[in-house]
C-alpha cells in the first residue's frame, strides 16, 4: 500500500545512489517509513540517513540531502513524482510531505479490496511456515470454560483470523483430553456418578452446579439403563460427551469456532502413541535402562543416579534436548504417561498431518512445559522452528477500581458465559438475550484483547458495561454506525451510495480527510506486524485510532453538501473506505459491526 510504494521509492532512491558512486554498496539498510511525530512536519518520516551513516562513513545530513534531492528528481508524466516537498530534519531525517492526490488517489484501491483490505500485504507465505496448526484453549472436559480461559480464547482466535489475512492456510484446533486413562477425567466420572446415585463424594471429587447438571443429563438420557450397575467408564464416556458439548456452545457463543477437535483418546485406538514410542526408542531419544542422568544445573553438568523406584520402563531422554530432567513415557505398570499422548500428538501434526509450523497458547501456569515440549519436537527429529509454545498471562477482574474474585455467590466457578451474560444484561438490560450476548461478546473479546497476551492485564468490569463514550469498544463500533447512519442519509437526498461514482476523489484535499485516508490504508501494516510478533493488541488500538480519526474528520467535513454534489460523492467514498477498514478490523477481532446503536453519534475526543 502506500508506505511499501513509499518504501520502495526510497530502496531505489538508494541504488540510484550507489549506482553513481554517491554512496557505498555498503550503505545499504533496512528503511523504515513511519509517522512524523507532528503532522504539520509532512505526513510520513523516513530515518535511513542516521541507520546508514556508520557503514557509509558519510554524516547522516549529507546522506538526507543526496536522497531528497534524488526522490524530488525529474520524473517523467507516466511515473509523477507523489511528493509535494522533502525536508531534511535534524540530523538527517526525511520529513516526507505528499500530493493530495497520490493519497486520495487510494480511495478507489480500498473500495477495490473491499473486506480483503487486511489481505493487501499478502506474500506467498515461506515453503517452511506455509501451513499452521493453533492450538488453544484445549481445557480438560470436565468443566465449563471459564473467565480465565476467555483470554486464550480470545488471542489465540484473533491470532488465526491475522494468521489466515497474512496468506496462511491455519487450522485452529482444540485437544480433546479424553483419554481413558486420565486419573482427572476418572475423578470427575466419579463425581458425576456419586451426584447420580447421591452417594459420598470421592476425595478431592469435582464440586459444583455444574457436575450435578451433568449428573442430571445422564440420568435424564439414559434412564432405560441400570446407572447402578454402569462401571466408571461408563460414565465418564457421557460425562465427557455432555462437557465437550456444552464448551462447544460456551466458545460458540464467544464467537470461537474451532476447525478441528481432536481427541487424545483417537492416538490410542489407532496405535500412533506405540509407534511414536517406538519411533523415539529406534532413534536413541528413549531407551527402557536405569541409567545415570545427565543434566545442567546452574551451568555445570551433574550426573544423577536414578532410584529403583523412578525406573520405568521407558524413559525420554529430555535431557539431551535442553529440558531439566527426563521424562518417564511409561511407566512400571505398562501405562503411558501424560507426556506419551505429547508425543504421538507432536507427531500427529507435524509428521502425519505434515503441518510446516505448531503452535500451542498456555496461560501462565505452563512456562515449564516450554523446554519439555521443544525436547519432544528435536526428540522426533523435528527443526526446532517448527514448533513454538506462545503464553498469555493472567487477567485481574476489577469492579469499583478492586481486584473481583470471579466466583459466584456459591462457590462455583465463574463461566465465560457468565461473563458475556453480566456484561450484556448491564449494558443492554431492554435488549433481548440474543443481542445482549452479542454486545457481551464483543465487549469481552475486545477488552481482553486490548492488551499483550505477554503483560497482565486488567479487566475493568464497570467500564465494559458503560454505554458510552468511555468504552473503547462502543466508542469504535459507534464509528462504524454512524457512517452507515450518514451514507443511508445520503441515498435519501438522491445520491449514489451503492457504487460511488468514481473520479472525484481528487477533491479531497483536507488534512482530516487525507488523514482519515492514510489511517485505513495501515490496516494491511499492522495485519503483517501481528503475524509476525503475534502482537494482536494492536487492533483494538487500531481500531480506536480509525474511529477517532473519522469522527475528527466528520467533525470538520460536512458529508451531504447538495450544492457539491461532486464533493459528496468523494466523501461518501471517503465513508464507504472508512466502513471498510472498521468492518475489516472488527472482523479480525471476532467482534460486529452494528449498523445502527443506540446513540450514533459519540462524543468528538
């Protein structure tokens, strides 16, 4: 878009030159086009003098000038130069002022692009990251998903939709902790069934409203059948099929479809988990000895005798791949632990489903599982690149300005429905159930997204259910309704608005309008920045900015003007863009696009 145009204008500036002698081959540096830091010194800024100095043994504000001059250089009709002027700042900055008209000219390559606008910066992905799996969320089945899972939800869901608008070909998925022989899932089947037949909880059973509805369901399904009789896996093959369904419904209704759900228990059946095991034992990663251990501790080596009691019958030797200690795959009585299913599901992706790049996204409490999951990817004689643990971290729930334990009354958990409940019924108490889950949706996405997964956040409860201003989220979508608001007034007074007529987007010449302009086309920038350092905060920033950006402009350039009904058919345009860039945004973010809210027209900030 217009800062690649810009940025290759400058690249060629350079070899032109380095061509003639003006500066060395070794001048070469990466350019960066940004922001000037105040508007009234040009509209963008360019700093390769100063990064290019050191190797070129020429001062930064010679090499400035000797770029100016050849960017402003003769140009010919067919390629006109885009700059109105070129100052070189400082000790060597460009403060590059464009034409009007080779910013509004832009106004019909949006149109073009549509929704596809977060697509424009588009490259044919790398031969070794051409095809991704996420994994997120993937919380066992026996609970509901709950608030502190909304964040993983929520990034690890806009991590796909930015994945997918770079050019990947992504599979989300959510792993099925199913396997039978988990002591959770055993635990929990116990529960439900000690609620079904009112008998005493097992130690450290599962407690909850929830557990006794399953219990319920169960009974209510299968009432033909003797639940007395039934042995525990019995039940925790229903317990397990009604929990898997309703977190289903739970991420549904957050707006979180997975492509692909896929279940521990299916490498067991199918034999992948032995072959996994069998492939780590034939390339020396595992062996079935007592040995003595190798490992790293403050930077020496130590080697460690094993006890008898913590001999198994296989172990991974983790150790030679960077973890602290190795890692027993089977244990004495012959059962697989936990981290055989890793493996087999390690080579599921990237082996039998022949993934390029895996990903998984952890809370906070997973740091640890980092250097045991990397050992498993080299273990299998996988690139380490092609596999990578991403970790949010926890979120604060803050009513009245203090930290809200987000539990209920009775001691239950607090359900991600329940969030999107409270914030919807707050927000919206006339709407009916179906909108006010939307606005909670959008608003809990959005709040939980408005900060790096990498920092603690803080989720302000009292400010997500304010319809007003204040609330980042109505405040960008309000842009949005508001624009839909003036183009549905514009077709009224007889202009089109279906297909704006093309040709009069010269006439936009004022600074809120090419700012508005040059705003939207940044969409496509920040969309290859998240996909590259997974920084899909920056959104909800963005789509703040956008909204603020049109509400200065609507603020000092008036629409429907019928005397200029060229100049309304370029700021419909203008709105058509606009709409755009907000509709492309939210849908990055996994929130709506209303059309019409309560009140359209925001306060200016």
């Amino acid at each position: 878009m217009l800062r690649d145009t810009l940025k290759e204008l400058v690249e060629s500036a350079v070899d032109s030159l380095i061509a003639t002698g003006k500066l060395p081959e070794a001048a070469r540096a990466s350019i960066e086009i940004s922001d000037t830091k105040n508007p009234d010194h040009g509209d963008y800024a360019c700093n390769f003098a100063l990064v290019a100095t050191k190797k070129a043994g020429i001062p930064p504000r010679q090499i400035g000038e000797m770029l100016a001059a050849c960017l402003l250089g003769p140009s010919s009709t067919d390629t006109p130069t885009l700059f109105q002027s070129i100052d070189v700042a400082g000790p060597g900055f460009l403060n590059l002022r464009l034409k009007p008209e080779a910013i509004s000219a832009y106004i019909d390559t949006i149109l073009k692009l549509g929704i596809s606008l977060p697509n424009a910066k588009r490259q044919t992905p790398n031969a070794d990251s051409a095809r991704l799996n996420v994994e997120f969320v993937s919380v066992n089945p026996n609970g509901p998903i709950t608030v502190g899972s909304g964040r993983g939800a929520a990034f690890g869901d806009a991590l796909v939709r930015v994945f997918r608008a770079a050019g990947y070909d992504v599979d989300s998925e959510y792993y099925i902790n199913d396997g039978v022989n988990s002591q959770q899932m055993m635990l929990f089947a116990e529960s439900v069934r000690s609620y079904a037949l009112d008998q005493p909880q097992p130690e450290n059973g599962y407690k909850g409203e929830y557990v006794k509805a399953v219990a319920v369901d169960i009974a209510a399904a299968h009432g033909s059948e003797d639940p007395n009789s039934q042995p525990v896996s019995w039940w925790q093959a229903r317990s397990q099929e009604l929990m898997i369904e309703r977190q289903r419904d739970d991420l549904a209704t957050f707006g979180v479809a997975f492509k692909t759900w896929f279940s521990e228990q299916s490498m067991h059946d199918s034999g992948l988990v032995e072959t996994s095991l069998e492939k780590l034992k034939a390339n020396g990663s595992a062996d079935d000895e007592c040995y003595r251990a190798e490992i790293m501790r403050e930077g020496k080596e130590e080697r460690l005798e094993r006890k008898p009691e913590e001999c198994g019958p296989l172990w991974l030797r983790a150790t030679k791949f960077g973890d602290d200690k190795d890692r027993v795959l089977l244990r004495s009585n012959g059962r697989p632990a936990y981290i055989a299913g890793d493996v087999a599901y390690m080579e599921s992706k990237l082996g039998q489903r022949g993934f390029d790049k895996a990903f998984i996204i952890l809370g906070p409490d997973h740091h640890g599982y980092i250097p045991r999951m990397n050992a498993v990817c080299k273990a299998l004689g996988y690139p380490a690149e092609r596999f990578e643990i991403i970790i949010f971290q926890i979120v604060r729930f803050l009513k009245d300005g203090k930290p809200a334990p987000m539990r209920k009354r009775d001691g239950n958990i607090y359900e991600l429905r329940d969030l999107i409940d409270e914030i919807g019924m707050n927000a919206a108490p006339s709407a009916d159930k179906e909108e006010q889950q939307r606005i909670g949706k959008d608003v809990a996405r959005f709040f939980y997204l408005m900060r790096s997964h990498e920092t603690h956040m803080d989720f302000d409860i009292d400010l997500a259910t304010k319809q007003s201003d204040e609330n980042p989220v109505f405040y960008a979508q309000y842009a949005h309704a508001r624009i839909c608001s003036v183009i549905a007034k514009a077709a009224e007074s007889g202009f089109q608005t279906q297909h704006p007529t093309p040709n009069t987007q010269h006439l936009l010449k004022n600074p809120k309008e090419l700012a508005l302009i040059k705003k939207i086309l940044d969409l496509p920038e920040e969309v290859a920045r998240c996909a590259r350092d997974y920084g899909v905060h920056r959104l909800t920033t963005y789509a703040v900015e956008l909204a603020r950006t049109y509400h200065h402009f609507y603020d000092v350039c008036r629409v429907i003007q019928p005397d200029e009904p060229e100049l309304t058919q370029a700021r419909i345009a203008l709105c058509h863009a606009a709409a755009i860039g907000l509709k492309a945004t939210f849908e990055l973010l996994g929130i709506s696009a209303p059309e019409r809210m309560d009140r359209e027209t925001p306060l200016p900030a």
